[in-house]
C-alpha cells in the first residue's frame, strides 16, 4: 500500500492497515451513493485514505464508532470534493 509511506509511526502503520480492512468496502458504499459510478468512488476512497493516513493522530482506537464516523465523514467529502 502506497499509503504506509505517508506514515512515520509504527504503531500507525498498524492502525492504518487495521482501518483499510475493516472499513474500504464501506467507504466505497458511501462514495459510491454520492458519485454513482465505480472509478470515481474509487477516486474518492483513495483519496480518503490520503487524508487519513496524513492525519493518523485523529484516530485513536482503529475499531469504534468514532473512528467509523471519522471515515465517512472524510469519504463523503472526498467524493463531493471531486
């Protein structure tokens, strides 16, 4: 994943890919909802995930509600965005 690259901390990177599996499929759901179309979700997840990994310190338990809303807040304005 190109994403761990943007991320220093180890411990971050293990959040980070504990994030990408759990939530992805979701987050492709939501951006798909907004956009209608497969290759711009897909734009927009990645995206998502770009702002994510940049801002790992927002996130502090991998697995939550909190967390969880935190990425479809990110995803839906990534996919508006674009």
């Amino acid at each position: 994943m190109i994403y761990l690259l943007l991320i220093d901390d180890k411990e971050d990177i293990r959040k980070f890919v504990v994030l990408y599996e759990k939530y992805r499929y979701l987050m492709m759901k939501v951006a798909f909802d907004i956009l209608g179309n497969y290759h711009d979700a897909e734009d927009a997840v990645h995206n998502a995930f770009e702002k994510v990994a940049k801002n790992m310190a927002c996130v502090n338990k991998p697995v939550s509600n909190r967390t969880k809303r935190f990425l479809i807040i990110i995803t839906k304005h990534a996919a508006i965005d674009l």
